[in-house]
C-alpha cells in the first residue's frame, strides 16, 4: 500500500515537472517573438519617416531641375524683331561696393532760425493775441504789454524837449544880442554848450524809447504829456510759427525775459548718433536719405551739414547733423525718423542696370546672347543684392566681362513666356 503511495505521488512530480518545463518553453518563445514583431514594427516606422523625406528629395530635385532648365530656356528672334524691339547690349561692370548704414534720429528745428521774442521793457501782459503752433508774419503783434517804465521814459523825453526848446530861443536871443554888441562872446559859447548837451540828451532819451519798442511815427507824434502811452506792442521778428509761448495775460514779464520762440521750419535738423567705428564713413557734405513712416512717400534726401567733434563718454557716439527740406511741413518737431548714408567699400562687384532685370515670380533673370546664333538668347537666373544709383548688385549668375541686354528685355521676357 506504502508502494502504491509513493509510485502515485512520483507521477504527479513527474507531471508537475513536465507543465513547468513546457510553461518556461512558452515564455522563451514568446520573449522570442516580441522581439521580432518589435524590430518589424520599428523597421516599419523608420521606412514611414523616411518616405516623406525621399518624397521631399525627390520634389526638390524635380523643382530644382525645372528651375535649371528654365534658366536655359532660349528665345530665338529674326533680326528685324531685334531691331524693332530697341534690344541693346552691354558689358557686364565691376564697380564699388556701397554699403547702408542707417541710425536712428530725431527731428528738430533749425537752430539757426529760431528767434527768440523777448520784453524789451518790464510790465503786466495785457492781451496776448496768438497761440502755440500759429503761422505769423513779420511785424504781426504777438503781445501787449502795460509798462510803467515806458510811460516814465516818455515823460522823461518830453520834459527834455520842452527844456531843449527853451534852450534853443535862449540860443537865439543871445546870437542876437552879440550880433549888437550887448552881449559878450563868453555868454555865447556858453549857452551854445548847454544847447548841445541838451540836445544829446534829448537824443538818448529818443532812442531809449525806441529801445523799449515805440516806433518812430509815434515819437514823432509825443508832443506833450497827453500823448504819453503806458502800452506796446510786442511784434514777430520773422515769418514762421510760434513753436513757444512763456506767457499769459495777466503776467508779470521783466525786462528781457523771453516771450515766444518764432521758427522758420522751411528747413529743419535730424539729429543721429553715430558710433565711434563709423566714423570714417561718413563725412561732412555725404548724402543721406531720411525714412519718415508718416510720411506720404516715406522718404526724403539731405546732406550731412555738420559732426560734432565730442565723443559722448556715456555711448560712445557722436552727433550728426543732417539738414533736410520740409518745404510740405511732413517733418514734425520731436519726430523719431531713420538717417541711412550710402558709403562705399574697398572691394568690388558686378553690377548691372536695372533695366537689364526682370521678375518672374519670385525670381530674377537676365538675358544674354548666345555664343552660338546672334538671334539667340539665354534666359539666366540672376541673384541681386542692393542697389546703389544707376546699378544693381548682382550676387550670382554674372560676372564682369559677361554680355547682357540692357534695353528690350521685357520684350524678351514676353517672348520667353510664349516659348515657356
């Protein structure tokens, strides 16, 4: 019985054996094919992100391809549509480089006609008969002021003109009396003396008053006290516009005190910074072109009239001074603008008219003659850079020596379109 037990208990080890040998085999088989559907999938996905790169290659080989043959696409003409079309043709230069260096500015007045409207004499303003940003003209009253000094002064020449005609009759007389011989000529020569000292007197007072802003006319008119005005008028010095006004009426103003500014903004001044390394490209008299966003062109050209010879120690710059015209009152005072300057480099490069350019698209192209026919000519893909004054820069596509038709070539661009 103990026999059957054990023969019993030694199949079931036996089977348990078996499962667990046949469970470790599965998961090794298993382990197996996971890695092999892992590889296949990430071989799948690579070939997947490959497949639109090699599509992409493929494009851009398709359209740089197609770019190259429409740069050598040829335009055959008789030689009588050559001469009908004006097409002419020219060597390709070589030419200095130009260079943009652009700063930024600021708009001001032209210093040199500002006019400071001061008082002449000290008072109270009375009226004051324009506003800030007025157009005036010259000898248009500006302000009144009331002055009790000027009324003084006018006093004072009156007095001294009465005192100067008494001395003139005195004059007179004693002329008379030394002409009879009831007079000596010590008495003469002394009144004569105080005649004249009363007579430069009188002269100053005169043109102490004109100082004081009484005109001529009116001192030619002052006869007595009656006549005697506490007010004048202060008048524009020049044509412009009032750009500042210190005062209001009711004001207490003393004698030299500034009033208003009057400018003429005919001209004005865009004031640049310009840093140290800059400075031995541009020079005094360089031409300049002011960019104005406002502006209804956008630009407009000046010159450089002036450099300050001081370095600012804070920024290293120094300023420029470029005069413009503002004859359409587009440049306002205080406006934020952009000064570029053309300035010339030490190497060279090709350059072309303009007119020996055309757009197509986005692209640029030329015309050349064919080596091989003389009614033939070859559309090539040019790249430019900046233009500067009759030329353009050509970055690729030419060079000097090189024959390119300069006049007529829209006329070749639209046969080159009918052949595309």
């Amino acid at each position: 019985m103990d026999r059957d037990d054990e023969e019993i208990k030694g199949r079931a080890g036996r089977r348990h054996a078996a499962l667990a040998a046949v469970a470790v085999l599965l998961m090794v088989v298993g382990a197996a094919g996971g890695v092999i559907w892992s590889e296949r999938r990430s071989r799948g996905d690579s070939a997947k992100a490959q497949a639109p790169q090699a599509r992409a290659a493929s494009s851009a080989a398709g359209t740089e391809s197609a770019g190259k043959g429409e740069e050598a696409l040829e335009i055959s003409l008789t030689l009588d549509a050559i001469a009908r079309s004006g097409i002419k043709i020219a060597e390709v230069k070589s030419g200095a480089a130009t260079a943009v260096l652009a700063v930024p500015a600021t708009v001001t007045s032209n210093a040199y006609r500002d006019t400071k409207v001061n008082a002449l004499v000290a008072g109270i303003v009375r009226d004051v008969s324009v506003e800030l940003g007025a157009a005036v003209r010259r000898g248009e009253p500006l302000a009144v002021i009331v002055s009790s000094d000027l009324a003084d002064a006018q006093m004072k020449y009156v007095s001294m003109r009465a005192m100067l005609e008494a001395d003139h009759q005195k004059l007179e007389r004693t002329q008379k009396l030394v002409a009879l011989g009831s007079a000596s000529r010590q008495e003469l020569e002394e009144v004569t003396a105080l005649h004249t000292g009363h007579e430069t007197e009188v002269a100053a007072a005169r043109q102490r008053l004109l100082l004081l802003g009484l005109s001529s006319d009116r001192l030619d008119r002052l006869q007595n006290a009656a006549q005697v005005v506490s007010e004048v008028t202060v008048p524009s010095p020049a044509d412009g516009l009032v750009i500042t006004r210190s005062v209001n009426p009711g004001q207490v103003v003393n004698s030299g005190q500034e009033l208003f500014v009057v400018t003429d903004l005919g001209t004005v001044w865009v004031i640049g910074d310009l840093y140290e390394r800059d400075f031995p490209r541009v020079r005094v008299g360089s031409q300049a072109t002011v960019t104005v966003p406002s502006a209804p062109d956008g630009k407009t050209q000046g010159r450089v009239a002036y450099i300050d010879p001081r370095v600012d120690p804070a920024t290293r710059t120094a300023k420029v001074r470029v005069e413009v015209s503002n004859r359409s009152g587009d440049l306002r005072l205080g406006m934020f603008v952009t000064v570029a300057f053309q300035t010339n480099a030490t190497e060279h490069v090709t350059v072309v008219p303009p007119a020996a350019v055309q757009t197509i698209g986005d692209r640029s192209v030329v015309y050349v003659p064919a080596d091989s026919d003389e009614g033939k000519f070859v559309e090539r893909l040019v790249k430019l850079g900046a233009r500067s004054g009759e030329f353009v820069q050509v970055l690729e596509g030419l060079k000097p020596g090189d024959k390119v038709v300069t006049e007529g070539s829209f006329f070749l661009r639209a046969e080159a379109a009918k052949t595309r």
